[in-house]
C-alpha cells in the first residue's frame, strides 16, 4: 500500500491551526464536518528538556471543533507503530529513531468531550536522562515520539504529532575560566584586595541550586600544568592568605543565571612575588545539573610587586652604544614611539664572552627584590633580545647572576615583555640586563647588537 493512502485520511502537516479560539476553527470546516477533532500545532515539535527534572513534561492540546461541535466525541491519541513510522520518516527525509516506549509515557490519552468541552489536554512524559543516555550511546541520534490522534465516531484532521526531545544538562561554569590576572598589590597600596569571580548558568535557577568553590586536587592539578608551561614562576597562593564567603558555597538566586563570589586575599603573610589561587567548581546541590569541563577551574593570578623605581638617563651606563640611532640611555626611558630607544653599537659591534652586550643600572638604594618591563623597539623586532641574563652586584664590580632567560621573550616590534619577580641572596645597588643573543645575532661570539624601546624597573 502506498504510504500516502496510509496517511491520507489522518494526517495533514505543513498547514498547522494555531487560532485563538474555537469559533475561529469551527468557520474552517464545510458543514459536512458536524464535529472535528485536531491536535493543535500539528506537525514536528522541537521540544528542549532538562535532566534536573526526572520526568519532561510535553502537553498536547486536542481541539473540539466543526459545524456541530457542540455535541459529545471521542478519540484517543497512540504512538504511532513503529515501522509505520520509519517509512514516514525515509520517505520525507528525516532522520529520527523511534524512541521505544519505556523512555515515555501518555496520560490523559483517552479523549471523552463532553458536549460542553472544545479542548483536552494529553501530556507526554519523558524520561530525559535516560533518553540523554540512549542518545550519547549511540552517538547523538536524535530520537523522536509520534503521536497519532484517531476517532471512530467523528472526524479527524491535523492528526500527527512528531514529538522530537533535546535533552540538555544544565551546566554550571565560571565566566573566566583558565589563567586571569586577579589583583596586584605593592608595599604601599592597600593590604587588603578582592576579586569577584562570577559562575553562570545557561537557564534560570529554579531548583535552589548551590555548588561549591575549593583549592582540591583537580585545581592543584591544573596549576602546577600551567607553572611548569611557564618556567614555574608562580607559588601557589597560601591558604591563610585568602578567605572564601560561606566556605565557598555559591548559592544561585531565584530565577539567576548568574552568581558571583567575592574572593579577599590579604598580603600582609606574603612575600613579594607571584602567585596562583587555583579553585574549581565542586558539587552541585541539583541533580541533573552538571559542571562544564571547560569553564571549570581558574587560576587567579596574584601579584606582590615591588615598588616601581623612578630612573634617570643618568644611572644607566653600557659597554656598547650607538651613537645617532635612537636616543642613547634616554631612549630607555622617553616613552614609546618612532626613533625612541635605545640601541647598542652596530656599526662596530662589540663581542663580550659572558655578558655580551650590557646595561648596567646604578640604583638610588640597595634592594632585595626586582622585576622589570621592557618593550622592543617600536618600528621593528629585528634586534629583539632573544637570550637575556641578570645580575646584581654591591660595588659594581663583583657580579652575581640572578636570572637566565631564554623563552617567552617577544620578537615583534613595540612588544612588551613583564618578567618574574627575582629575589637576590644579599642586597644590591647595581643590576646588570646582559643581552647575549638577539634577533640580529650573538654579541657573545659573534658581531651584533641590540635594542629595546623602554626599560622600567620594579624594586624593594
């Protein structure tokens, strides 16, 4: 039998009712239609569901309607048989399963209007976990409920409705996941910062939900991965050094997609560096609602610098400089655009086996601790420092070497590099920036040169 003469008498999709009222409908039907009976919005219903709740509800509404449609009728809505219903779908190019009959079930399904009533209501009630189970085993199929309206006693029209389930597990996730810079402290700013952290969620609460914030393993995990990819520069932040509101329980409002968390961190037990607070989302209070693999832990990034040193052309000295190519020791300090900076001598290079090509910097007061930035030349990073070494002394004669660095350093022009925090064994009033390779070269065993755009120091 042709498919079309199966459904013929029952079904018609693409011309859906969706009118407002039951007279409106009656003035549809020629007379020959004493009394009707139709599923309003007939057709495919993509229908979105979440597994907080065990059961989705989908309510089907069956309309009473024609020339007599005040008088008693009867009907029942069914599934659809199975392999009446793959033929369908083959024919009109759909690609749904049949969804198996212990993932629903039908209540209110058998209709009996009384002469008064022109609507009934069927509800579908899904199993979403369970159908979210049978769709990721195999492999995201879309599965779909076919409902059939049918009558012996009076007629039937709009009679199909395929009932096409997206399960969904709200996730919760934080707004800014992975590495952020947080807050920064200095010896004479405030003791005391906070940072607010916000989670969100992709439907409004309305389950009560609470989820929890911890330093736990999987947190600790992702920290020392991130340290290790960054030449471990970073301590992880002391537990005494910061506080959590309620322990860390973030409860959601009513209705909220959103929740925020104020997190105090105190440097007062610090030492000046840089540091990490890592903190993941633990459990939720609502079952069905999950936590988003991605937006799951954050890195907040904290920083006690010292305090920014104010230089002057004149505490800077070098063993190689160009004269007429930037604007010598100033240009390290005048700002950044076209010609500012500074640039050793490329005209007659000079080779130093140790410290290749060098400023030194003499300093107003000893120190203990230091960082600094420094950006490239503005038009171009064709002498960028590639291989960088520091060292400090106490009479500017006798060095000591505090750091060596060879990665992450930037190679474009007007590009700014902000190292780690170095703390020296002894105090020191003398820092020496050796630059032992550049893009342009080695100045340790061979002829080249370097250049930087700005240089500023930090100090305690």
């Amino acid at each position: 039998m042709k498919l079309h003469n199966i459904f013929g008498a029952i079904c018609v999709l693409g011309g859906t009712l969706a009118l407002s009222s039951c007279e409106k409908y009656d003035e549809l039907f020629p007379e020959k239609y004493h009394c009707v009976l139709n599923i309003k919005d007939a057709g495919i219903r993509n229908i979105e569901l979440y597994t907080t709740d065990a059961e989705g509800s989908v309510s089907v509404s069956v309309m009473k309607t024609g020339s007599e449609g005040s008088v008693p009728a009867n009907g029942v809505i069914t599934p659809m048989a199975e392999e009446v219903f793959q033929a369908y779908c083959n024919t009109n190019g759909l690609k749904y399963a049949y969804l198996p009959a212990e993932y629903y079930s039908l209540q209110n399904n058998d209709l009996q209007f009384s002469a008064q009533e022109r609507y009934k209501l069927v509800n579908a009630l899904l199993k979403t976990k369970e159908i979210l189970q049978l769709q990721e085993s195999q492999n995201g199929q879309k599965y779909a409920l076919p409902l059939l309206l049918r009558s012996s006693e009076v007629s039937v029209n709009d009679s199909l409705l395929i009932i096409v389930p997206d399960i969904q597990a709200p996730t919760i996730g934080l707004a800014n996941a992975g590495f952020t810079n947080a807050v920064s402290f200095s010896s004479k700013g405030e003791a005391t910062l906070t940072y607010t952290l916000e989670l969100t969620l992709p439907i409004p609460n309305t389950w009560g939900l609470k989820c929890s914030l911890a330093c736990n393993e999987e947190a600790v995990e992702a920290f020392n991965k991130y340290n290790s990819q960054n030449g471990n520069r970073y301590k992880q932040l002391p537990s005494n050094t910061y506080s959590l509101p309620e322990n860390g329980v973030v409860t959601f409002g009513n209705e909220a997609t959103t929740a925020s968390v104020d997190i105090t961190i105190n440097r007062t037990s610090l030492e000046m560096g840089e540091y990490i607070l890592p903190l993941s989302i633990t459990s939720p209070t609502v079952e069905g609602v999950e936590i988003s693999a991605t937006q799951k832990t954050v890195l907040l990034g904290i920083t006690y610098s010292p305090d920014k040193l104010e230089l002057k052309a004149s505490q800077f000295k070098a063993n190689s400089i160009a004269e007429g190519d930037g604007t010598g020791y100033t240009g390290l300090i005048d700002g950044l655009g076209s010609g500012l900076h500074f640039h050793s001598n490329w005209s007659a290079p000079v080779k130093d086996a140790t410290y290749g090509n060098y400023i030194d910097v003499t300093l107003s007061a000893p120190i203990q601790s230091v960082k600094f930035d420094y950006w490239t030349r503005f038009e171009n990073g064709n002498a960028a420092p590639t291989h960088i070494k520091l060292f400090t002394s106490a009479d500017g004669k006798a060095w000591s070497e505090l750091g060596d660095i060879t990665t992450g350093l930037p190679t474009g022009g007007n590009q700014q590099y902000s190292s780690p925090i170095y703390h020296a064994e002894k105090s020191f009033s003398h820092f020496r920036f050796a630059v032992l390779e550049s893009a342009a070269g080695s100045m340790t065993n061979g002829n080249a040169w370097f250049n930087l755009g700005e240089l500023v120091l930090y100090g305690n």
